[in-house]
C-alpha cells in the first residue's frame, strides 16, 4: 500500500506522464491517434483522457472510408467500443461480388487481426460481422504455425479471448506486462499505466479491507454457522463491473449486496425447507420488522442483514444523489427471492423445467437484475424519471447481460451442484428436452448461445436510452461473469482466486 510521501511523488510523476500524451495524441497523425487510444484503453489509462478521446474520435468519425483492412477495422472497433454509432457497410469493399472477403486478404496478418477484433462488435443481423469473425478466425488458426513466436502469441491470446469479451482489469495487467517489451512502446504510456495501476490497486486494497471489517461486524455466516464466506470474490465482481478508480464507493456497496446474496443462495439451495422459504418470501415481500417474526432464529438475521443493508445502501443513494430508490432496490430483492422459491418448489416436485422457462427465470436468481439496478442508482449519473421508469420492466440491456451471467454461472459450477444433488441447470435443461446424452454437446450448445446473446447485447448497447455508464456496467458484467466461471468450465484457466491475487495483491 502506498505511503503518503510515496502517493504524493506518484500523483506528481502521473500528471507528468498524462501531459506528455496529451501532447502526443495532439500531434500524431489520425492512424497514430488511433492506435495511441487503442493503447491507451489497454492499459486501462482510459478514464484520465476521456473527453480527449471523445473529441478525437467524433473528429475520425467519417475518415476511413478507403484505408487498409487495418485501420478501417481498427476504426470500426474504437468507434463502436466508445458508444458512437458506425455501419458494418465499411466493410464491403473488402468483399468479393458473391459477398465474400477476398482471399487475399489473408496475407496482411495485422489486417486480418484488427478484422477478427472488430468483429465481435457485431450486432445480430450483421451477416457480414458474422462472415468477417468466421473468415479472420479460420485464417488467423492457420497462420499460427507459420508465424513468428511473438506475433503467434499474439495471435493466440486474441483467438482465445477477443478483446470486446476481456475483464478490462485484467487485460490492463496483462497488457502493461506485453507493452513493456514492445519495441515502438511510447514511455510515458508505460509510465502512466504502471503508476496507474499500483495507485489503483492501493486503493481497491483499502476497499477490500472496507468490506471485510463491514462483513465481519455483520457476522451473518458466524452467527448462522454456514453459507459461503467469500468477500474477496464478491469484491472482483463489482471490480469487473466498476474498473475505473473513481466509482469506489460503488464498488464498496454492490459488494456488500453480492456478499449477502450468496448467502440467502445457500439457504434456498441447501438450508431451508420449502415451508421456511414460503415464509422468507412473504416476510421480504412486506419488508417491515414486524415482518420478521414469524420467521426461525437464522432467519431473522438474515431478514435483518438485508434489510438494514439494503436501507442504508438507500440512504447513501438519497444523500449523494438526491435520487429515493428504496423502492426499487426493495423490489429486485423481492423479484430474487420470488425465484429462488420457484426453483426450490422445482427441486421439491422433481419437476425439471423447459430450456426457456429455467432461463428466463435463472436470469432473476442469478442477481443481475439486482446488480445492475443497484449499479444504476449508485452511479447515479444522469437519472432521469424517464430511465427510473425503464427499470420495470427491467431493461433489455439488463437481461441480455444477465442471461450471459447465468449460462455462465451454469458451465462454471453444474458439476459441483450435481454433486450435491442441487437444482438441474440450463446443461440437464438442454439435455433432456433434445433428448442428448452428452454433456460436452449441451455445454457446447451453451457456449454458442452465449456467443449470440453477446451479438444482442452488442446491438441493445447501441440502441438504448441507458446513459454510457450504464451500459460499460452492463457489458462490463457479462464480462466479468467468464471470469469468475470460466474455471469451473475449463480446468486450464485461473481460478478466482488466482485472479484475486493477481489483482489485488500482485504489483
């Protein structure tokens, strides 16, 4: 952690650093703007020259009308990355007359990767997106033997992970390490991303210690002697989430929500019986104290915790943001518990639901609805009556971001839940209703899913009403959940709490 004397020549060595690249960005020439932002975002530097960024892109917006593969998909990217509004139509001159990317394409490398970025920017509908991710992808697969071992690597993280897809925190670690080595680096970008990055780490450090003398004077899992006891990767959720330094306070509430929610997760999956949740259900539906004392002793301090949490996290929106949410916060716990009961009454029939019927209610139990209005009120940036009237229904931007969470939730953790005897999941969903007896086809199937629930969000994040904020939360969310399970679904990968490590305590 850094030391006052150490924060102040830091904060001096980072104003240092950020005007030389504001000068750089001014003098380079539009292809070097482009790829010095492309840098910029990275390295996760993006939050210090917003408006320098939104200023030089509605300057390029219409100049890449006949440029290489490169740029033009590199332009697309930034463009669309940054929440301007840009035609797939760019890309038709590099198709053949049957519609097809010309073959010869393929020997610009560069090109042929900056194309496979772009694409997974692509909305549904976008046929030529779709041909652009499939023709890149095919012909980048074929290139890696015959590349040099730098240029490969290269290639072979993006074809694993494209950058549209990536926790932006995480890529900021990773990239800083690739950067370094780079042989046309710019070093004040360097500078600034590593002074950056450990100031930013100082400070999710002292979050996190926030949050875990809150949990432990909450002593929810003490008192009740279960449930999972795991604020560290509560924390990496809403870091995810909420990447940029300034929405601390932020990230510091929504973990608090996650932490509890976990635990009334476990009472509905493993602790209660049907009648207790009946009760827990109807008491958070009423949301008083009187309310409360029906409930057994476990439950009346659960009933508590949320209760008084959520109150305050009100409180706390109230004061900073003049915006009284009670309500709604209130009414996302309600619509959780509501589908956490569906699913126990599920187990206790024996019942197994539909594909779509599991779905469209795991998109509620997994917490994404409640996540994300509460992100929404705790930024609190632009909140119009208009917006506050678009959380019910809950926004289609919320629910395609959730879907990807809860299909995520599903591949990273079916096997485990199996092996308690826990509720089926959208892979037993799958497999029974298309009469499939391997697993790896409906996980298979699920994946593929997840890819064209990415290609509605992507169309959903251009076309809402949702302030910018809103929608890097939402994207930001459907990011992180692959994090968070990917383990589970792919034994190769970190763990959750490799990444807490490397996050949070590795410089």
């Amino acid at each position: 952690m850094l030391v006052p004397i150490q924060a102040e020549c830091s904060t001096k060595s980072l104003e240092q650093a950020k005007r030389k690249i504001q000068e750089a960005l001014l003098n380079s020439d539009p292809l070097g703007t482009l790829k010095m932002i492309d840098n910029i975002q990275q390295l996760g530097i993006g939050h210090h020259f917003e408006e320098e960024i939104k200023v030089l892109l509605e300057r390029v917006l219409d100049c890449y009308t006949d440029h290489d593969l490169f740029a033009t998909s590199l332009h697309f990217r930034l463009l669309r990355h940054n929440g301007f509004t840009t035609s797939s139509d760019i890309f038709k001159k590099f198709c053949d007359k049957s519609g097809n990317f010309k073959e010869s394409l393929s020997k610009d490398i560069w090109g042929m990767l900056s194309l496979y970025e772009a694409s997974y920017l692509g909305a549904e509908g976008e046929e030529l997106l779709h041909k652009a991710m499939d023709f890149s992808k095919a012909h980048l697969h074929n290139a890696i033997p015959h590349l040099g071992s730098q240029v490969s690597m290269h290639v072979a993280r993006s074809l694993i992970l494209p950058r549209h897809l990536k926790m932006a925190k995480l890529e900021a670690k990773n990239y800083i390490d690739e950067y370094s080595h780079a042989s046309n680096q710019i070093p004040a970008l360097l500078e600034l991303a590593k002074l950056d990055y450990n100031m930013a780490q100082s400070l999710h450090q002292r979050e996190l210690g926030e949050i875990c003398r809150w949990w432990k004077e909450l002593g929810l899992v003490g008192r009740l002697g279960f449930g999972r006891d795991r604020p560290a990767e509560c924390f990496l959720w809403t870091l995810g989430i909420f990447p940029e330094p300034s929405y601390s306070n932020c990230r510091i509430e929504l973990t608090k929500t996650i932490c509890i929610l976990l635990v009334m997760d476990d009472i509905f999956d493993t602790y209660g019986s049907l009648d207790e949740l009946v009760l827990f259900t109807e008491a958070i539906r009423r949301w008083d104290l009187d309310a409360m004392e029906q409930l057994p002793e476990y439950m009346k301090i659960c009933y508590m915790a949320l209760y008084n949490t959520t109150n305050e996290i009100a409180y706390r929106i109230q004061k900073e943001h003049g915006l009284t949410v009670v309500a709604h916060l209130k009414r996302t716990w309600i619509d959780i518990f509501e589908a956490f009961l569906e699913e126990a009454k599920w187990f206790n029939k024996g019942y197994m639901p539909t594909f779509r019927e599991y779905l469209n209610n795991g998109v509620i139990s997994a917490g994404s609805y409640m996540a994300m209005v509460h992100a929404t009120f705790l930024i609190g940036d632009s909140i119009s009556k208009e917006i506050i009237s678009m959380m019910k229904p809950y926004p289609r931007l919320f629910s395609c971001s959730g879907k990807i969470l809860r299909l995520w939730d599903d591949l990273g953790t079916s096997t485990e839940e199996q092996e308690r005897g826990d509720n089926s999941c959208s892979i037993q969903c799958h497999m029974r209703e298309n009469k499939i007896s391997d697993e790896n086809e409906s996980r298979k199937h699920i994946r593929e899913l997840i890819g064209k629930l990415w290609q509605e969000l992507n169309g959903v994040a251009m076309n809402t009403n949702q302030p910018w904020s809103i929608v890097k939360a939402s994207l930001n969310m459907a990011r992180t959940a692959q994090v968070i399970y990917q383990h589970g679904d792919d034994k190769s990968t970190y763990s959750v709490d490799d990444y807490v490590q490397t996050l949070l305590f590795t410089p």
